[in-house]
C-alpha cells in the first residue's frame, strides 16, 4: 500500500483532482481572490453539496485552503501544490516541442522552395 505523504501518491490526487471539468473550473474561478462557497457553486446548477464534494476533492489533493470567517467559508488556491504537476508535464514536454520544430521546420522549408515557373507548365495547362 502507497503512504499518502509519499510524492507520488500526492501527485496522484492532484491529477485525480484536475481530471474533472468543474473542479479545474472551480480553481480558475478562484485565482484572482477567495470566494465563498456560496460563491463557488452560484455558477453551477448542482447543490452546495455537490460543491462541497469537489471542494475536498480539491483540499484532500492540498490544491485549495478552506478557512471559516466568521459565518463564511472562505476558499483560496493554493497554487504551490500545481508545482509538482506542471514538474511531471515538463518532463514529457520535449516530445510536443520537438513535434512543432519539425513542423516549423517543414513549414519554412516550404517557403523557401520556389515556385514553378510559367514555362514548365505542360501543354493541357496552356
């Protein structure tokens, strides 16, 4: 069995947690400051229930902090947690890259071939 506190089993819940449309939402939604959970769910049409399971979700994966002000929830991201994420994508990064160098390079290879002129045209063309 995987210890929770090992890495991978922590990027495992971060994975698990981005790999739902609302929750990656959710955490868009909260970028520029913390918001309620009343907040968070008024653009969804699902109950605060149903919020409120993404939102561990997301807290279990440690991409979110929930904090009670006074008689509000408060939730904020916790960017520092999509570090370990964005570290394993970069990884796999160079096969992507080096697919759109050679792509580029056909591209400019095109551009610099010259075109054929009028006087090689055959004579069904003329």
């Amino acid at each position: 069995m995987v210890e929770r506190s090992h890495p991978a089993a922590a990027l495992d819940q971060v994975f698990h947690a981005l790999a739902d449309a609302t929750r990656r939402a959710i955490l868009r939604d909260i970028t520029s400051r913390e918001k309620t959970v009343g907040e968070i769910a008024e653009p969804y049409q699902m109950s605060l229930a149903a919020v409120s399971k993404h939102l561990d979700v997301l807290e279990r994966a440690d991409l979110i902090r929930r904090e009670r002000k006074g008689s509000c929830r408060m939730v904020r991201l916790n960017a520092t947690r999509l570090r370990a994420a964005q570290d394993w994508l970069a990884y796999y990064e160079r096969f992507w890259s080096d697919t759109l160098d050679r792509l580029q390079q056909h591209l400019e290879a095109e551009l610099t071939t010259p075109l054929p002129s009028n006087r090689t045209r055959s004579h069904k063309e003329k």
